[in-house]
C-alpha cells in the first residue's frame, strides 16, 4: 500500500498536455500535505521519453504496452485499474479534458472506489482529502470530504498555474510491465483532422466570439465585421458549433481549441468551465451578456450587461468612427 | 375593395381542414372567384408559391397534398393584407391560411433552428426568448410609477394589463411598456400586471403553424386569468389583441378587450391636456397589420399623435389599409435565417425605405415587433442617424414631461 | 438494432439558482427539472441511427417531476416505447442511479438484450460520476464518451464511433456490441415536435412504469456545503447605456493598440 498521490500523466499525439503540468502542481500540494511522495504515471507506447518533462514528481511509473499507444480509454482503465489495485495509492488525479474524461468515468465504476467530479480544487483537510466542485454549468460551489484509502479526482482544467509544474528535472522512472489484452472492445482506427482551409484561431490576435447570445446565424455576421476592423476573427462556444453556424475549426473550449489572444471578446457566452478553460488565458477578456449572474463575468477583465445583437454593431460603428 | 373587420363571434374557433366546408366561413372560400388580388397585394407575392387564389385551387381540385409539402408559405408573414383586399371578402388570413400553415409546419422534415428555438422556449418559458419566468416583471422596477403585481396583490382590478413577451424583455420593449404604465398612471387607471404568471399570448406560434402551443398557452392564461377579477384586459401587443379578441373569447375569456393604442386614443379629452411638451418631430405612422387591416384601427394612432403639441404628421406612400407589413408576424420574427438563406429581401428593409423618404425623423409604432425590426433595417440601411423608431406610447409619455 | 436511451432530469440553470436551507442542496422552490441537455442529444442520435439502420429505440428515465412530459416527448420524436422506473424515493447521486439502472434493466420485459445504450456523456450534476460508464461497467459493457458521431451497419455487431478530442479532431474508434455511449453531440441538432403531437401522443401513448430497485452502492463523497461561487477577480463592469457602452469599449480597445 503506497498511500501516494498520483497524477495521470495525460499526453496527446506526442505532447505532455497542459493539464498534466496543472495537475503535478496540486498534486505536490496534496503530496506534501499528507507527507507522501507524489508519482505520475505514464501510459503510452514509445512515449517513455515523455517522462523527462515530468520533473516535478519524485518518480514516474511508465507503462508501455502496445495496446496504450493512443489514448484508448478501455486499455487505459485496464491498466490504470491493475495498478491502482497493486500499488493502492491515496489519490489518483485525472484530468477532466476530452482525452481522459472516459477513463474518469471507467475506473472507479471498476474498483468501486470513490469519485470526485468536477475539482477546482483540492486539499487536505485533518488528513483527510476535500474538493471544491463546480456544478450545474458552474453556477453552484460544492465542498465535499472524499473519504477512503484510495480515491479518483476528476480535476478541471486551470485548478493550478501550468507553468509552476513543468520543472525539468530527471524523476526516476519505473518501468512497469503490465499484462494486457492486445485487443479489446474498445479499438482505436484513426484521426479524422478538420477540414482544411480555415484559420487558425489559436493564432489570431483578436477574437470575438460567440455564443447562444448571438440569437441567429445572421447575427454571426456582426461579430465577423468587428473582429475584421480589429484585425482579427470569430470564434464560438459549442451551442453555435452544435447548430452548424460556424465550422469546428471556430470552437474555443474543451473540444475545441484553447486560444490566448490579446483580446477575446466573449460576445453572448455564459461562461460555463467547458468554454472557459479554452480562453481564460487571453490576455483581455471582454464579455458582454444578458444576464448579470453569468459565470463569464467571474473571468472576464471587462464586462457588460446587454444584449450583444444591440452593442457588437454600436461598438462597430465607433471603432469606424476612430479608424476614420 | 373588402375591408374585413372581424366580430368576435364570427371566426370560427374550431375549424379544421376536415370540416372547413361545413362551416359558413369554410365554404365561403369555395366562392373564389380566382382574381388574384391576394396574390397581387402580397408583399412577399414573388416568392411564395402558393397564393391564397391557388390553395383554393388546389383545395377545389384535392390536391392540397402538393401544397402541405411545400415550404414556401413559411414566408407567409400573416399581415391581413390579400384578406383585406379580396373582392370576394373570403376569411383567408383567418380561416385558410393558419390552417394550410399548420399542415406545412407538422410536416417539415427540419424546422428552421431559429423559430425551433423561440417555440420551445415559448413552450418552456413564456417566452421566445428563453428567459425565465421570474424576470417577466423585472422591468417594473424602473417603471417609475407604483404597478400592482396581481399575484402579489390579488384584490380585483379594474384594468388587467397583459404586458405580453417582446415588451416584458427586449429593451426597446421595456421602454415601451414603462411608457405605457407612465401614460395609464397619468389618466388614473386602476390596472394591474400578471407579471411571471403571465406567459406568451401565443398568437404567433398559433399563426407559424404551431397550433398545439396556442391550445396550451391558452389553458395556461385561462387558469391565471381565472383567479383574478378585472373588467377588462388591454394588451400593448398587437397580435396578443387578437388572441385575445377570437381565441380566448371561444375559450370562455368574457370581459371586453382593448389594444392599449386605441384605449388611449378613447380617452383622448382626459389626455390631451397632459401632453405638455412640445415634441419637434415630423412623425410618420406606420400602420399595424393587425390594428390597422384586421381590426380598422387606423385613425385612433393618428388622433393621439395629433394631439401631441409640436408633432407633425407625414403619411408614407403605402398608408392605412396598404401598409406593408414589416415581417415579424405568423413567425417571421424568428425566420429571418432562413428567409436570407432564401434571398428574400426583408420586408422591414421595403418599409424603411418608404418611411425615410417622407422626409420625417421619427417612425411611429403601434406594435412591439416593429420596433426591433426597423431599428435593425435603419442601421443596416444606414438611415440610422435620419430617422428613429418610437412606439406612439413613447411618444405620449414623452409629452406628458414627467 | 436495438437502442436504450437513458434520459435524466437536471436542474434548470436558466433561473436563478438559491441554495437551500441545508446549505448542502438547491433550494427546490423556483426549480423546474429539465431533461438533460447531453441526453437530449443521446435521444436524436438514436432516432438517427433508427432512420439509418431500422430498429427499435426505448427511452427511459426515473419517475422524477416531469420525467412524464420528457418521455411523451421522446415518444412523439419517434421513439417506439417509453419506460419509467417508478418508487424512486427522493434525490439519488450519479452512483446510486447506476447501481439501480443495472438491476432494473435487466429485469424490464423485451428491453434487454440492447444492442446500445445511449446517453449522454455527463450531465451538470454527475459530482460522483458519470451514468453511463457506471452503468456499463456493472453491465459488462464497454464504454466510450464524448461521442460526436455513430456509424452502424445492421446486424455487423460492431459500430464505427467519432471521438471527440480537442481543435476539430476525432478519433475514430471500433467498439463491439452490446456497448454504452456517452453522447456529446448528435449528428444533428435535436428535432423539434410540434405540441400538438406530444399533446396527442399523452392522450394515446403509454409510458411503462417498473418499480425501482435499491440500489446495491451509494455515493461514497459527501457534501459538506455548497454555495455559489465567489467569483475571484469580478470584471470591471462597463456602465451606461449603449452608446456611452460602445465609447468605453472603444476606449478600452484604443489603449490596448488595437484600433
């Protein structure tokens, strides 16, 4: 029984996600709250050489097996599930993203083990573990007390600062051999990239974005004469993706793209965590929404109440106005 | 020329396709006499497909069918317009055409995103825009003047004032009703709201085809409107007036039912005096399909801008009867997606255009509808800065200088 | 192919959300359950498939408020049969309901053996897990979420399924029958029905009830408060009405040498 925390070491296509840095940072928090080691482990094939970017664990369990070579989330739970069963660490922290969410939800169904869903945060409360969760669109904070020797953490994106957790650093790494299917139920084929030919939104300096505010596909055309004059493009939320207004291409959020522009104006957006972990980076962030209580407004530098079909055409007019 | 008015009691409330013939109004339409006035006078006459003139045809042939598979009458804006002017004086925005809508629109393989979203809303809420309930009255709290909430203070009343969806939460319709309830405060009416028990008259959903939604909107208001006492119910909606006037009254609603516009212009001698300041406006009207057309309300707006000191009064080519509709009704509120997708030129677009050509710098209103769709059409059209769009009522609360 | 559809209600975050007096709960009153959003699109991809490929689609969900209406809904959009579980004694967590729905599924005539179960992929109230994974594993089923696409051949016992991972890419998998899905987002937006056919298929549809069961597991995390949130750096809010707005918005962008 090893009692540590561990972290998934989530790495898509070749890159340590930024999460996995996120994660590494709480969870040498947790690690030196309850005075135990902190361990990441890497799951992959051919992917050992991830574990150098690692550093700020104290040691890696690399598993290499053939079957985990993309992020397939029935091998991941197998394996993870063999693990957690050996080894019995105190915590496993997942990242909630698009890679590892399935395996959040398989694991603890397996070992009949505790989850925590939905994690801001997390800490050790008289040794025992507490999360902070977000939920019903991140209108409401949950405190819970997450009891048992081990437990699974669902932790959403920005719970910590990225960069505090790629230390570089030579972890020692612990190769684990693992019995496991070559096949399962569950088989990965391919990628299928998004058309080709549209921009990149991760490379615009300016966004104007938008979301279920923005009422009609027709309005979409209010946003795009903005982000032209300021030299920039439109992006959304998925509710305006879902309908089949803009490509995927244009999505900022959970799966779509993260996006650090100089200015992203988030125009009709609620601000719920899915979106906003795809653009709390930006460096100015204006949001203009209906409603007062829209969780935007909590990461938003500038708000407005209004309705953006009345005020993207008025702020319009005025930079036309400056630009003369 | 026919200028059909409507008595309550005329329209039938119970018409179906199956035994439209059986009824007098039904078979009335049997005695199309095929002119094509109706499709003449339609504004959107060059691309719906099916005039009213050929779905009788096609009615009188049994081939209907081919009609109900059609979607080009989503573009029907119900505006009373080939009903006004049919030499034969048959019911066809009444009777005919709610009905060949309602077929189309069960039978859409895909219903456009935009009018799927404001009838679920309208189905959930209240209202098409999605908002909750509890915020119906919010803009009460700016009002200015005291407004009873009837749930709140459920004693009788003498006016319930059903505010209805586009006044309650649109911004340009907050004005509008917080003018309405400056206006009615002045003349000393006893009124009250239903605020977040008042949900969406329904008229339009009823006229885009969504008949089961008007059927429950109606139970709903009839429930709320049970509880309370009141003489009579005056609406700032136009369509929520028509509502009213046919399809609650057969659904038991008995006391009389006003527009607020012609409810004004009757207490004319109590409210001139009050109009105080001078407004410098040349002001054009423009004719509410549903006031004007449907219910012969035509000089009551003009009586009360008249009586506004400094107001001028320019009348636009297309005036009274004629007036082109500004696209909002019979869904078009909610179909502006797909009437672009369609290359329909917008029928706001047409009556700005006539409007700035008056010369005027105010376009006056009588229905909340028109007053987000012109606004939108002056700013597209750049006319922005020449002309405003105000609602008659605006323009009362405006002069009473308080 | 036979299809389940799971369908849950949630709590409606378009009004104003209060905590209750526990300081644990929503407070009920203002609350309207509403279907939630992920399984409403688990529903419309299920009827796709029907479209596609033939077969039967059931939907189903808890005997909850309003759970009625969604279902007559569900029945009305072309679902072939509808089935409620009834008995169900106050709020359950995510885990509970899973434990309960693998009892009963089983045991419900002519339901089960599914060919798929779909639902969606996480609901805004799964704070001790997700419906589907739970529920697949005490299946035995495989499980794949945050689904965007479903290929199916009849009678290959297998479907293609699209992933949905980050930037417009998917991942395309194989996933053997019977399997669970955790749907994202249909293939299409989900479909209206006109009132008038819910209405008529409430007067003439029938919604099967079966009686709970208890469930074996419990959530295993317990609340200890829950409040709304303290937004850490509150935006500076822009005052004024629109024009003076659009000035200040321009004055904000000119200082950032944007326009």
């Amino acid at each position: 029984m090893s009692g540590n925390i561990w972290v998934l070491a989530e790495h898509w296509r070749g890159h340590v996600s930024d999460i996995t840095f996120e994660l590494l940072v709480l969870g040498k928090e947790l690690a030196g709250g309850l005075g135990c080691p902190l361990e990441a482990v890497l799951l992959g094939h051919g992917a050992k050489g991830l574990a150098g970017e690692l550093g700020a664990a104290q040691s890696v369990l690399s598993v290499d097996h053939p079957s985990l070579a993309e992020p397939n989330p029935e091998a991941y739970a197998t394996a993870l599930a063999v693990l957690l069963q050996e080894h019995k660490p105190r915590a496993l922290l997942v990242p909630l993203s698009n890679v590892s969410a399935d395996v959040l939800g398989i694991l603890p169904a397996r070992l009949r083990v505790p989850l925590a869903n939905f994690c801001k945060d997390v800490g050790v409360v008289d040794g025992g573990l507490q999360a902070t969760c977000l939920v019903y669109g991140g209108k409401m904070e949950t405190t819970v007390s997450v009891p048992g020797s081990t437990v699974v953490l669902g932790i959403l994106p920005g719970s910590r600062a990225a960069a505090e957790g790629r230390v570089a650093g030579s972890p020692s790494v612990v190769d684990v051999a693992l019995q496991l299917p070559a096949e399962g139920r569950v088989r990965f084929e391919s990628y299928v990239e998004p058309a080709a030919g549209d921009i990149d939104i991760t490379q615009q300096t300016v966004l104007v974005s938008v979301g279920r505010g923005i009422q009609t596909q027709d309005n979409i055309e209010l946003a795009e004469e903005l982000a032209g004059l300021l030299g920039g493009a439109v992006s959304a939320s998925r509710p305006v993706i879902d309908q089949g207004w803009l490509p995927l291409t244009r999505q900022v959020g959970k799966s779509g793209a993260t996006v650090k522009p100089k200015l992203y104006l988030a125009a009709g957006i609620s601000g719920a965590p899915e979106h906003v972990e795809g653009m709390k980076g930006a460096e100015t962030i204006l949001a203009i929404n209906m409603d007062a209580q829209a969780p935007i407004f909590a990461v938003a530098h500038y708000g407005v109440v209004g309705d953006v079909v009345e005020l993207l055409p008025l702020i319009t007019d005025a930079v036309k106005a400056k630009k003369g | 020329m026919a200028h059909a008015t409507t008595a309550p009691s005329e329209t039938p409330a119970q018409v179906t396709l199956e035994n439209l013939f059986e009824t007098p109004r039904g078979r009335d339409l049997l005695t199309c006499i095929q002119c094509g006035l109706c499709a003449g006078t339609c504004p959107y006459g060059e691309v719906i497909e099916w005039a009213p003139r050929r779905i009788i045809s096609m009615l009188r042939e049994g081939q209907i069918e081919e009609v109900f598979a059609s979607d080009s009458l989503l573009a029907c804006v119900t505006c009373y317009a080939c009903m006004a002017k049919c030499s034969r004086g048959l019911r066809l925005t009444e009777v005919l055409l709610p009905l060949v809508k309602e077929q189309i629109f069960v039978r859409l393989p895909e219903v456009p995103a935009e009018l799927q979203k404001a009838l679920s809303n309208t189905l959930r809420y209240g209202n098409p825009q999605g908002e909750s309930a509890r915020k119906r009255a919010a803009w009460a709290a700016s009002a200015g003047v005291p407004i009873r909430v009837l749930p709140q203070d459920p004693r009788p009343v003498d006016v319930l004032w059903f505010v209805e969806c586009y006044t309650s939460f649109h911004p340009r319709g907050q004005d509008n009703c917080r003018a309405t309830a400056k206006v009615l405060h002045a003349l000393g009416v006893d009124f009250a709201i239903l605020g977040h028990e008042e949900k969406c008259a329904g008229e339009c959903a009823r006229l885009a085809g969504e008949t089961g939604l008007f059927e429950t909107l109606t139970d709903q208001n009839m429930k709320v409107l049970g509880k309370y006492q009141f003489n009579r119910l005056v609406t700032s909606g136009a369509h929520a007036y028509d509502a009213f006037l046919h399809g609650y009254q057969a659904a038991g609603l008995k006391v009389p039912v006003e527009h607020t516009t012609p409810f004004f212009a009757a207490r004319l001698d109590a409210l001139k005096p009050l109009l105080t300041k001078k407004l410098g406006y040349t002001v054009t009207y423009h004719d509410a399909c549903v006031l004007g057309r449907h219910n012969g309300f035509f000089e009551e707006p003009r009586r009360l801008l008249g009586a506004i000191p400094g107001v001028k009064l320019v009348e636009m080519t297309h005036n009274r009867v004629n007036s082109i509709c500004c696209g909002g009704g019979g869904g078009g509120m909610w179909l502006d997606t797909f009437y672009k997708a369609k290359g329909y030129e917008r029928l706001a677009d047409r009556r700005v255009k006539e409007a700035v050509a008056t010369g005027a710098d105010v376009l006056a209103v009588s229905c909340p509808y028109e007053v987000s769709r012109f606004e939108d059409s002056l700013k597209v059209l750049g006319f922005d800065k020449k002309m405003v769009v105000r609602d008659v009522v605006e323009l009362l609360a405006e002069a009473l200088g308080s | 192919m036979n299809i389940l559809v799971l369908m849950k209600m949630v709590p409606d975050i378009v009004e104003e959300l209060e905590v209750g007096p526990d300081g644990k709960s929503l407070d009920p009153e203002f609350q309207r359950p509403i279907v939630s959003e992920r399984d409403e699109h688990a529903l419309e991809q299920a009827l796709l498939l029907k479209e596609r490929c033939g077969g039967t689609v059931t939907a189903l969900a808890l005997d909850t408020q309003d759970a009625d209406d969604v279902l007559f809904t569900a029945l009305a959009k072309g679902c072939d049969r509808a089935v409620k579980v009834a008995g169900i004694d106050g709020p359950l967590a995510t885990t509970e309901v899973a434990s309960l729905l693998a009892k009963v599924i089983p045991a419900v005539p002519g339901l089960a053996p599914s060919d798929l179960i779909l639902t969606g992929c996480w609901a805004i109230d799964d704070l001790d897990g997700m419906v589907g994974p739970l529920l697949a594993e005490r299946l035995g089923m495989p499980y794949l979420g945050i689904v965007t696409g479903v290929g199916a051949k009849a009678g290959e016992g297998r479907v293609t399924v699209a992933k949905e991972y980050s930037g417009g890419v998917r991942g395309e998998f194989g996933v053997t029958l019977p399997a669970v899905l955790g749907i994202q987002a249909s293939e299409k937006p989900p479909r209206y029905v006109p009132v008038a056919k819910v209405r008529a298929t409430m007067k003439s549809g029938k919604i099967d009830s079966v009686p709970a069961a208890a469930p074996d597991e419990a959530s295993q995390i317990s609340i200890l408060q829950m409040k709304k949130p303290e937004a850490a750096g509150r935006a500076e809010m822009l005052e004024g009405g629109p024009e003076e707005v659009a000035a200040k918005v321009l004055d904000l962008l000119s200082a950032r040498g944007l326009v």
